[in-house]
C-alpha cells in the first residue's frame, strides 16, 4: 500500500513547451478506462472511499488522516492544501475487505451460499453499480530531479487537467513530497490558491449532479 500525493493544475497552450524547459522528460502516453463503482446510495463515495477498474485491475482509493508534525508555517500548509493524499489500495482481497466494512448491512443481507467469488458475484452481492466511467489519453512525464511524476490527462467528456504526483510508500515521508510538489509547480509557474477540480468533480457535476450534490453537501469534494 502506497500514499498518492497530488496537486492537479490547468493546463494551458504553453505548458508542454514549459515541460521542456524545466528539463521534464516525457516517460510516454497511453489511454484507459476507468469504471468507478458505488453502492445506490453512495455509501462509499459519501466516505471519500473511491472503487475503480482500470484495465482489468481494482484500486481502492482512501482518505489518509493528516500528520499533525506536517506543515508548520504558513506558506507550507497553504501548498499542502492545494494537494490531496490517498492510499492506494491494489490487492484485491483487502479492498474487498474495506468495501465489505463499509457496506456491511447491505452486504448481510444478499449474502449467498457461494464461497467462490468471481469479479460479478462479489459487485452484486454488495450492490456495487458502476456510477461513472470515461476514457482518458495521459501522457506522462518525470521530473527527475525532484522525483515527482507529472501527468497531463484528456478526458473523453472534453476535460484536460494536469497532475504533478509523488508515490510514497506506507510510513514514508509525506512532507517532503509535499515539497517536490511545491518545488515543481513553482517550476512550472503555477499560481492560483485554488484546488483544481480533479476528473471526477466534472464528471459528476455533469452527469450525475445529485449524487455531485450530495458529495458537496457533506463536503467530500
Ligand atoms: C480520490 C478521488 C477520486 C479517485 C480518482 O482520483 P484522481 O487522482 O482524481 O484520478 P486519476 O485518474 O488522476 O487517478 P491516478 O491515475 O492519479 O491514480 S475521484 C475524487 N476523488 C477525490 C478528489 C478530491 N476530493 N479533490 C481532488 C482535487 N481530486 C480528487
């Protein structure tokens, strides 16, 4: 299990030539659908808890609670603000672990006989319908110096946004990935103190804007 760090930015006509100059080197491009899964009445969406298949494989993303010794001034906590920070949850036993934990009334009562689970059977035993699901083209680039990955993402509903992005493993440290991240986007002549809206918060303001409604109104997104 790894914490994904994140500060999602604009894209704008300049920023591949600004990907050069600051040395960025692109690592590739490819294209995947995401297909995110939800119960009908959000249960895990509405605890910040984001289930997806992308190419054949499931990722759980969780919140991670904030290390009170991260940032101390000012200026820090205002760049750490700009990013979010997950766990990444891969394995597809413990995810079904924490999705069971969540969903766990809804889960007693379907449960069946079957102690063999295939991918359909564990979805639809806990009511998990697919709520969302677009293709994006990413191209990716690294910066090696600050050892952070920066991913530039079209979505197919007509969205472009930027990620800067550092992995740390579990119990590593996230503060200082918090400033690779600083250091990158004050490289790439990033300014606004605003977070940037990430894929998802479009898309569902788009299509689905109760379920969007709901997570605004309970403060998830
Ligand atoms: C965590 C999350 C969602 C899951 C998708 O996360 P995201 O990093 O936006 O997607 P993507 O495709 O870039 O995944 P990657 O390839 O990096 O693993 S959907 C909504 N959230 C919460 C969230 C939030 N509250 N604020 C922002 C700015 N982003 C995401």
């Amino acid at each position: 299990m790894s914490v994904e760090v994140e500060r999602k930015f604009l894209c704008s006509a300049d920023t591949l030539k600004t990907l050069e100059e600051i040395g960025a080197v692109c690592v590739g491009q490819r294209q995947f659908l995401d297909q995110y899964f939800d119960t009908p009445k959000f249960d895990l969406t509405l605890k910040d808890m984001w289930l997806r298949n992308r190419k054949g494989c499931w990722e759980l993303k969780c919140p991670t609670p904030v290390d009170r010794t991260e940032e101390t001034s000012g200026e820090q906590s205002k760049a750490a603000a700009l990013c979010t920070r997950y766990k990444e949850i891969t394995n597809l036993p413990e995810i079904q672990t924490r999705v069971r934990e969540v969903v766990k009334d809804v889960c007693e009562r379907r449960e069946t006989s079957s102690s063999q689970e295939d991918e359909e059977s564990w979805l639809s035993k806990i009511n998990l319908v697919c709520f969302a699901a677009f293709t994006t083209v990413r191209r990716s680039f690294t910066l090696e110096e600050e050892g952070v990955q920066i991913d530039l993402d079209q979505a197919d509903f007509g969205y472009h946004v930027g990620e800067i992005e550092v992995l740390v493993p579990e119990g590593g440290d996230v503060q200082s990935a918090l400033e690779k991240i600083e250091r990158t986007a004050r490289k790439l002549g990033l300014t606004g103190d605003q977070r940037v809206e990430g894929k998802m918060n479009v898309y569902l303001k788009r299509n689905h804007p109760e379920h969007y409604a709901k997570l605004l109104s309970e403060h998830v997104l």
